[in-house]
C-alpha cells in the first residue's frame, strides 16, 4: 500500500505545479512589491508550507509589509469616488446595518448560525466584512477565509462580485476556485469555492492549517460538510465556522454544533402577491380540462403501445383529480395514493402552453418588470424556449428579452441575466433551481414556479439514481416567491393548486441523502477517521445505512477498499483524482495499458455531457448522423471518440462549425471535453502514473479490443446480457431487471448485437430504467477485466488493481493481456 506521505506529497506536488501553471497565467512577474517576487514564497495565505520558513521574524516582517500594503490599497478605494458609490450601494443592504454585531458575535463565537432572506448579503457582504476589518486592523495578510458555494458558477459569480465591490480584479484579494478551475494569486485571501474543494482541501491537510475563517454557504444544500469539522474545532480553538442560508432551520444546527447562536437578518422585501393555480386559471382564462392540454408539456408523443395506452388512460383520470385538487374540499377525499399520482403527472399538467399564457398575460396586462419562470432542467428550457420564439409576442425581440439560466451554462451567457433590458423590452429569464438561492437577479418582479425541482434522488433498495422532477418544499416555493420583491412589491404565480402546497414537506432533504456515496465514502476513507459508516452516522441527518453499505460495497467490487475496508493502492490514485471512482479507474487503466487517448476522451466526454444533439423535432437525423461514427463498433463510447477525433480534425481544416452542424454536435460541449481532456492528462502526468512522452502511452490506442476491455473495467458491474429472441432483442441487468436502450444510443439502432453483453456508465430511471451509453463486449473481456462474478467463470485476474500498479512500470502488461484473451476466446469459442 502506497504510504500516506506518498499521496501526500503527489497531492503537494500537484498543488504546486498547478499553481505555478496559475501563476504563469497571471503573469505575476513584476509585482510592485520586490519583497515578495524576490524571495518566491508564493501562496502564504492559503498554502501550508510554513515550516519551509523556520526565520519567523523575516516571515512576519513579510506579513507585516503585506498587510500594510492592502490596508493602504483598500483605503484609497473606499475613498475614491467610485468606492464611495459602491459603498453607497452596499450600506443599503440589510446586511449593513448588523455587521458591527455579526462581527462582535463572529470574534466571540467559534461557530454560527446565520439566516437571511436571498439578497440581504450573506454571501458577498459577510466574508467580505471579516476581510475588511482584519485589513483594516493591521492583519490582512494573515487572515485567510474560505466561503463555500453550492455550485460552481456561484462561486465564480460572487468572487466575481466581490473583486468589483472592492474595486480589484479578480485574483487580487478575492479569488475563486472550482474543480479544475480557479482564479487566485498570492494576495488571495478571501477564497470562493464549491464544498468539494474544502473536501479535498481537508483531505491534504486535517488542520485547515492557515484558515482563519470557513463561510459554508447555503448549508441547506449541503453535501458532507458539518460532519468533518465537528472533530476539526476543537484541535482548531482559533478557526471560525460561520453557516449560512436563506432557508434553514436554524435550530436543528445550532443544536448539532452544541447550541451555537443563531443570527437572523431581518431582510427588505416588498410584499409578494401568492397565487396558485386556481387564480391563474382564472386570471388567463386558461381551461384545464381537455386531454390535450395534459399532454402539453412538450410531449406530443404518439400512443403505440398498450402500456401507453394505460397511461393515457390515468393521465385522463389525473385530470379530474388536477380538477378536484382546485376545489379543496374534494381534493381532500381522495386516498392518498391518488394524491401521489397526482405528484407524478403534475408537470404534464401545468403543460408549457399554460405557461405561455401566464407569460402573454404578464407581457399585455402587468406593469414593467422582469419576470423569473423556473423549470425543472435544462431540456424543458430550451424546448420551452423555442416554443416562445415562435410566440408572435413573446419572440418578438423588441419586446421580449428571453435567456436562460442552468448550470451548464457559458459565463458569456450568465452575464445576460444581470443585464439591463432596453426600455419597453421585458425580460424573461427561464431558470432552473440554481435562481433560487445562489444568485440574484435584481429587477425581477414577476416570478413562475412550476413548482417541481428535477432532483438526483437515489434509490438506495435498487442502488439507482433517479432524475425525476419531484415536488419542491415549501421553504423552497416561498423563497422562489421571495425572488419577485426584490425592488418593488411582485407576484408570484405558483402553478399548482393552493392544497397541492399544503401537502409540500417544510424543508427539502440533504443532498447527503439523495446520491450515491461512492466519491464521498472514498474520500472520508482517505480523510483517516475510522469506518465510514461510523462517521457517516455521526452526521447531522445521516444517510441510510444501505445507501452507505452499497457505495462500501461497490468501492470493494471496483477494488478501491479491501476486505477490511482499507484503500488499496487503485483506491489511493482514486483519490487524487476529481472524477467519480469509476471513471477515475478508467483512466488509470488506459494509462497502464498504453492507450490514454480514446479513454481520456471517453472520460472526460462523461464527466461533461453527451456533445451528440438529440433535437425534439429531429430526432431521427440526429440518431442517423450518430450511428455514423459507430462504424460496426457497437458502441456509444467509441462514437464519441471518433466524433471528437473528427471534430479536431474538422478544426484544424477549419470546418469545425460545418461538421458540428452536420453531425448534431455541440460545439461548446466538444470544447468542454477538450479542456477536460488537458487537465486530466495533466493530472495524470503529475501522479507519474503517464509518462510525458506521448507516443508511448498511446502504444496501443488503435487496438479496439483492448479500448473496449479498458472501457469495461472502468463501467464493471454496469453490465447488461444481450438477450435475442426470434425479431426482438432485450437487456437485462446482472440483478435480473429489464433495461432499455436511449434512444440516441448507436446500439438502439441495431436490430442485433454480435457480443453477448453491454456495459453501461449510468442507468437512469425515469418511469421504467434506461441506459444511457453502452459497449458490446465479449466474454473474455468480461471475464478479464469485469472482475469476479462475471458470466458464471470465476475470473479475479485483474480484481484487484493493486498488483499490477505494482509493476505496471516493468511489465507489459497490454501484451500479456492480449494473449490471454487470445487464449480465452479459444477456449470459449
Ligand atoms: O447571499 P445573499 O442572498 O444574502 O445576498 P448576496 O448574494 O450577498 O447579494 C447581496 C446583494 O448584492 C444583492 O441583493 C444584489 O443587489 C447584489 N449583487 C449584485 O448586484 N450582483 C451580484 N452578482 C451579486 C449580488
Ligand atoms: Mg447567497
């Protein structure tokens, strides 16, 4: 087994050298402060190494000029005029006018709790405060405060916010840093980040050495976080916890922390009109009644099956029940179970049409003011986009400003959403939960709350994410109201019936119990605190006990724990790398079989998204042009490689955009993928696991075989047994259950599949179980590289990873392989 001190210094050292990348990129050359670009001590804020200092008066001499320096920079802002116009505008954020006593309370208090209403200035005014006064007081270059964020774009918007706040670019004292990404320099002191960079950060270092202050932001959505500083405070007497959100149950934390106080900011809103669906119905003149209308929610589907046929048939029955559900008191004679199938067919219900006429109401009858629609994902924006485009009123550009707001979207586009409309142009933003808490827009005035949240919830019995969009807590539909009173007084239009609300939990459950604690459980493993299921029961709601023995469970199988739950030497490379286990066994295995290429494009092509384009209205030529890079591969892994290998080729050419057009590519996602792909290697390169000169990892990256075996040991145990009848053909997971193909997978187009299994990276369920991207592979390959178990031959050659990374250096191991599958399809021929 790899000794700690090993990983550690693989981590330093990848620090080190990212940083130095960072540094490069910054062009941090002539600082005007020689001190400091002379004598290369880089990140003192934030980075550990203090013992590589042992002349403690030079160090605080260092510091002393440091913070000198900021308090100088940071008055001569806040006196210039534009410091004074932005400090204008941030005194009159209800924030201000409690930071003398948040700060007392933060100087006495190891940990807080702090709630206030979205927009109060929780996020860039709290952090922002501490920094200032430790500036301000002489100590500004030895404070060092971390804030963490829910998602990525959060982040960087609000260091993005806070740089101009304090009238520096970004980098200066504020910077951000996401997975894989980030902007700080050695004046950094104020850090945003999402929680799994605080993770990571942990993991190097138990102390949070040099961290005077922890923001965890929006703590209602928290992943982990609370569990692992409850040992951290008391070695740490001097460190600060602040916890934040908008919507929280105060109590429930501050009893966990030992009854820590909890502070309220009493927030400005202008009162918001509440009105459900009953009043909007109303309001448009909207019927609710035909079949039609059910089914609108961008879904014309075709009813060809029985099973659909049935569905149909209760879809009618829903609406009499969407029907009684807006006249309460028969609403409430209904059993129970006909109030969850109501849960389940609401969204069809509130289809997009009854959208469209709550946004032609507002456009025609309601003052000036932009309006916030949130949509469960991404796919239901852009169908409901295109749909108002072709609106005579709502695409009309010179009156409605339309953009969208998700996650994945580009920083170009996040900008939009801030924007200013030109007088007499409505803006409407169509959003998904992320315009909940994590950023505000400030001229909304109108919001639609289609009341559902698409949620990852993990079905721990059939060890199963689900993507579903499931009703939202009532915390969160009155802080989705919240976002209309912002400047003025607004209304909210919920599109669901008054009782239907009555009926939401109060809060939403942690993300701790909606995923699969794969990642999580390796990561609190190389954390060194015990058994993971003692720690994850320490937590404050702690996940099923299920749940934790699956992802312990699947760690094992994979390789990455031994018996007694220890890592293994697979499991400690895992951990260095920022990508789920499995895809992170992915790589490490193309790395050691010589064909790092088209497994580094797989990995990073399912760490992004899919880059193939399945429009709605043109499915079939999509899934044609998909099926072209297939090329008898039987596999959706390898299209992509080719895809993208296409696109480079087509970039070089400079016919990129041509071919992302023909092919039903996304040319943003191949970017992605390209830039992932960079950093991964990177990443490898630096863990010494591939070796910088790149003909030789990729020794054997055209031969198929092994690709695809490299691709079954990373998705092993997804697999499925190819099962022909006569004309059909049908899937079956290793537990026995049916499975079906997406429609864009280039198998679903084949009427058969010459290789007994498929392995998959995800099944899904979204009504029955899909799997998203499959390969065919053979029973050799299974049986060498799928582990034990596999089709009935007891295999355990390469179970455990361990002995090979062992000598993976001085073994061929890629040739032996090949003889041996060789050899084994002989045998099973
Ligand atoms: O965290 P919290 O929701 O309490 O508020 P915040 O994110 O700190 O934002 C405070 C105020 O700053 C908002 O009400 C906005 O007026 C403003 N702000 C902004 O103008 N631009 C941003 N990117 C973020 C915040
Ligand atoms: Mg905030």
């Amino acid at each position: 087994v790899i000794p700690l001190s090993l990983q550690r210094r693989v981590e330093g050292l990848l620090q080190e050298h990212l940083d130095r990348a960072q540094l490069k990129a910054e062009n941090v050359g002539g600082s005007a402060d020689d001190a400091m670009s002379t004598d290369q001590t880089g990140d003192i804020s934030l980075d550990e190494n203090k013992d590589s200092f042992p002349d403690h008066s030079v160090m605080e001499r260092i510091l002393q000029r440091r913070s000198l320096r900021m308090r100088n920079m940071q008055r001569a802002w806040q006196e210039s005029p534009e410091g004074r116009k932005m400090m204008d505008f941030r005194k009159s954020l209800p924030a201000f006018k409690e930071k003398e006593m948040l700060l007392q309370a933060i100087a006495r208090n190891q940990v807080i709790v702090i709630s206030g209403e979205t927009g109060c200035g929780k996020t860039t005014q709290l952090p922002q405060y501490i920094l200032e006064s430790e500036i301000e007081s002489g100590r500004g270059a030895s404070c060092s405060i971390i804030c963490t964020q829910p998602r990525r774009i959060s982040a960087m918007s609000v260091a993005d916010r806070v740089s101009a706040e304090r009238g520096e670019p970004l980098g200066e004292a504020v910077g951000y840093k996401v997975r894989l990404e980030g902007v700080k320099g050695k004046n950094t002191h104020l850090l945003f980040c999402t929680s799994g960079i605080l993770l990571r950060r942990l993991l190097s270092d138990h102390n949070l050495n040099g961290i005077t202050h922890v923001f965890v932001d929006e703590i209602h959505e928290r992943g982990m976080n609370e569990g692992n500083f409850l040992d951290l405070l008391p070695r740490r007497q001097d460190l600060r916890l602040i916890l934040m959100s908008a919507t929280l149950n105060a109590e429930l934390f501050s009893n966990y922390f030992g009854g820590a106080p909890t502070i309220h900011i009493p927030g400005f809103t202008y009162p918001v009109r509440a009105q459900f669906l009953e009043d909007v119905l109303e309001m448009t003149g909207y019927k609710l009644t035909s079949f039609n209308q059910i089914d609108d929610y961008g879904q014309e589907k075709m009813w060809k099956t029985q099973r659909q046929l049935v569905q149909r048939k209760r879809k009618n029955q829903i609406t009499t029940l969407v029907e009684d559900a807006l006249n309460k008191s028969s609403f409430e004679n209904y059993s129970s179970r006909a109030r969850d199938s109501l849960a389940h067919w609401m969204p069809d219900c509130i289809g997009f049409n009854l959208i469209e006429a709550v946004l032609c109401h507002i456009c025609r009858k309601e003052r000036p003011g932009a309006v916030l629609v949130f949509m469960t994902g991404w796919e239901d924006i852009s169908s409901l986009r295109d749909q108002l485009k072709a609106h005579p009123l709502l695409g009309d550009p010179n009156r409605v400003l339309l953009v969208t707001c998700h996650g994945s979207m580009a920083t170009s586009e996040q900008k939009l959403i801030f924007e200013k409309p030109p007088p007499n142009v409505r803006k409407i933003v169509l959003a998904t939960n992320m315009a909940e808490a994590s950023i505000t827009i400030n001229d909304i005035v109108f919001v639609v709350d289609c009341g559902k949240a698409k949620e990852t919830t993990y079905d721990a019995l059939n060890n199963t994410p689900c993507l579903l969009p499931s009703w939202i807590s009532k915390a969160s539909a009155r802080q989705r109201k919240g976002r209309a009173g912002r400047v003025q007084p607004g209304e909210c239009y919920h599109l669901y019936p008054r009782c239907v609300y009555e009926a939401f939990a109060e809060y939403q459950l942690p993300e701790l119990l909606r995923t699969p604690l794969n990642s999580l459980c390796l990561q609190i493993k190389s954390l060194q605190v015990g058994s993971i299921g003692e720690f994850l029961s320490a937590a404050l709601q702690p996940p099923e006990s299920l749940a934790v023995q699956n992802a312990i469970g699947f760690l094992k199988m994979i390789g990455a724990l031994d018996e007694k739950e220890n890592l293994t030497n697979l499991g400690t490379y895992l951990t260095m790398l920022p990508v789920d286990p499995k895809l992170g066994k992915m790589l490490i295995m193309g790395a050691i079989f010589h064909c790092f290429d088209p497994v580094l494009t797989i990995v990073s092509g399912l760490s992004v998204r899919d880059p193939f384009l399945l429009p709605q209205d043109k499915k079939d030529l999509a899934g044609t042009a998909k099926s072209r890079f297939s090329a008898k591969d039987y596999s959706d892994h390898m299209a992509l490689v080719r895809a993208y290998e296409g696109w480079k080729e087509a970039e070089r050419e400079g016919s990129a955009y041509e071919y992302c057009w023909r092919n039903f590519l996304s040319a943003q996602t191949l970017q992605a993928i390209h830039s992932l792909r960079k950093q991964f290697s990177f990443i490898l390169k630096d863990t010494g696991l591939v070796e910088e000169d790149a003909s030789n990892n990729n020794k054997l990256s055209h031969n198929q075989s092994l690709v695809r075996a490299i691709i079954c040991s990373g998705l092993y145990p997804g697999i499925a047994s190819v099962v022909h009848r006569e004309t059909s053909m049908s899937f079956k997971t290793m537990d026995d259950g049916q499975v079906f193909l997406y429609a864009n997978s280039v198998n679903a187009h084949y009427e058969t599949i010459p290789y007994p299994w498929l392995v998959f990276g995800e099944k899904v369920k979204v009504n029955t179980v899909f799997i998203r991207d499959s390969t065919g592979v053979s029973d050799s390959i299974l049986i060498l590289f799928g582990g034990a178990l596999a089709c009935g031959v007891q295999a355990g050659h390469l179970k455990m990873l361990d002995g090979y990374i062992d000598f993976f250096m001085d073994h061929n191991l890629a040739e032996c392989f090949l003889k041996l599958k060789e050899e084994l399809d002989k045998l099973l021929q």
